[in-house]
C-alpha cells in the first residue's frame, strides 16, 4: 500500500500529523531514510517518543528492533554495563556474559531518551560508538562493531549545558547534527479536539471493550487550560476521567479537579454541568475566541488563530461572520477597517 508521509504517521498513531505537527512529519520524512543521529527536542510528555518511533518505522531500518533507552534511570554504577554490555565475572554479581543496549539494537534504532541526564564519563564512552561505531563491553578488552542509528531527545537546554561544562560539546555537536523541534500542547491547541476523541476511545477500549467520546462543550473546557504536561498529561485526565466514569462516560469534572488551580477547576466545571450545556455554535465561538486571543488577533500565518485550530484560514473567517466574532476586539483599532474589508469581500 502506498502512503505519503502524512497518511503514514496517521496510520502509526500521530495525531495531528496533518495540523499541528505537519511540520515535524515533514522534517522527519527528508532526515528519516540517512543514518544521521537525529537530536528531539522538547518538553516533557509532549510526544518526543512518538516522533522517534515514527522516524524509526520510516527508515531503511524498520525490519530491525527499535529499543528504548530512559538514560534518567539508569543507576549510575550500572550505565556502562545497560548501555555497552558486560562479560562474565567483571564486577561482583555478574554471573554471565551479557549484551548492552547497543548489540540488541544492532541493525535498528537505538532512542536514548532524556540524553542530557547522562553523566561525563558515559558520555565520552557513548561518543566513542558513534564515531567510529565500535564499544567495549565491561569487563572485555575486544572491540564490537556495531551498526546502530541513535536517535536522542532531550527536554534540557544542551547548548547552555555544554557551555557551562555539564555536557559535552564534541557529543552536543554529534548528536544534534539533525535537531527537530517537537511542539508543546499550548502550541498546537488546534489537536487538542483529536488528542481528546483518540484519548477517550482508547481508554473505554481498556476498561470495557467499547470505545468513549467525548462531546464539543468538553473539549471546548478542556482548551481552557494550558495543559503543562502536554499530551502525556492530557492522556492521563482522560483515562482518570474513563475510569471515574466507570468506563461508561467520561467523569471530567472530578478528573481535572485534581490538576488544575481552584478557580481553573471551578470554570472548567461549569463548562461540564448539564445546566450550562453550550449549544454546538456557542461552543464553536468560545473556541475560536480562545485562539484569537492566543495568537494576539492574529489570523493567518504560523500560530495565527486558523493555524492553531488547524483550518484554512478562508474557512475561519467565514466562521467568524457567521457567529459574528468581531475580530477587532482581540486587535488594535488600527486594523479594524482592514479585518472589516475582509469580511465583506
């Protein structure tokens, strides 16, 4: 079956493949079929993992195992051994031979997730394979050549770590030779609606075997918050909310009571009551106020409003008459009479 790379990374599980991270996809496709180390940066929970195994899936590579490495614990006194390997009786308690991350990974990808907890001395030893992609097992004195492609990612800033000597620079150039970007949640709140409706189904799938959904008025309240721990946390209140809800609703009420500031909480929980149900337009209208606001009144161009909710930007502004959002309330009046000409048009 032939795919373009949108259509693929639908079909590995990438929400927002074709809005919010279709620039991501995009620089994954042109760096995904060259060995180049590939260096992913981010913030926590916000989907680094899921890039790396859509990087992995579309390499010449994806026949070969894709190991997941989380260098933040690994026990300091056992990283050489995780990573590299070990021969029998090198250290008290080493009963056998055993491979290191690197071998298993051996014809695949190796991910070395949160890359910058990795102490000085593991470092040295980790630029050492991917210069002349031979290690040492603990304990041996033969070379083992190994053909691995290592992706890392990083929510650390590793430029001003190297500066201040907590990482190294000759490693930092290694490994961020191809860097991606990977957006937080705040930033491409226009998958929000598709992160949530993905989130719920896969949650009522687990607690009873049928799928849950997830209603406008809902997803409108959960935009209301910045979602801090991006899409891992938005994932977690959802199933929080599943299970609440006995796997036969989503209880979101009670879910984000437990997250979010007092006064958050109590907004989000007016959203949610029966008695404040918002009709579809009121819904829609809230929505796209938040996003205006968001991007400063902005509508067009990256993180303009039509880009944040992931719609061309000729559709929002006929959205926009139709509810009669007056675009001059989030601008300047000096760009009132050029929004206006728009509208008319």
């Amino acid at each position: 079956m032939n795919m373009d790379g949108f259509e693929e990374a639908r079909v590995l599980g990438v929400v927002g493949a074709g809005s919010g991270l279709r620039a991501v996809i995009d620089t994954i496709e042109k760096v995904a079929p060259t060995d180049t180390p590939v260096l992913l940066e981010g913030e926590t929970g916000s989907g680094k993992e899921v890039i790396a195994r859509l990087l992995h899936e579309r390499s010449r590579r994806a026949q070969g195992p894709m190991i997941r490495v989380n260098c933040s614990a690994l026990p300091s006194e056992l990283i050489d051994s995780e990573l590299f390997g070990h021969e029998k009786g090198s250290f008290t308690g080493a009963h056998q031979s055993r491979l290191g991350w690197f071998e298993r990974a051996n014809g695949g990808t190796l991910f070395l997730d949160e890359v910058g907890e990795l102490p000085l001395a593991a470092q040295a030893r980790l630029l050492r394979v991917l210069q002349d992609g031979t290690l040492e097992r603990v304990g041996g004195g033969k070379p083992i050549h190994v053909d691995v492609r290592v992706v890392t990612a990083t929510h650390r800033d590793l430029r001003a770590m190297s500066e201040r000597g907590e990482f190294r620079s000759d490693l930092w150039y290694r490994i961020g030779v191809f860097s991606v970007k990977i957006p937080a949640l705040r930033e491409r709140m226009g998958d929000l609606g598709e992160l949530a409706t993905h989130f719920a189904a896969r949650a009522g799938i687990r607690l009873t075997g049928v799928p849950l959904g997830i209603h406008e008025e809902e997803i409108v309240a959960l935009s209301a918050y910045s979602w801090p721990g991006n899409v891992r946390e938005l994932a977690a209140v959802i199933e929080r909310a599943a299970i609440l809800g006995g796997g036969r609703k989503l209880d979101l009420s009670t879910a984000l009571g437990s997250v979010v500031r007092p006064q958050v909480a109590d907004a989000l929980r007016g959203a949610l009551e029966e008695e404040n149900f918002l009709s579809l337009d009121d819904a829609m209208r809230g929505h796209i106020e938040r996003a205006l606001r968001r991007a400063n009144g902005r509508i067009e161009g990256k993180l303009g409003a039509a880009d944040l909710l992931g719609i061309n930007p000729h559709t929002l502004r006929g959205k926009m008459r139709k509810l009669r959002i007056d675009w001059a309330n989030f601008r300047g009046a000096e760009s009132r009479d050029g929004y206006r000409e728009k509208l008319s048009a």
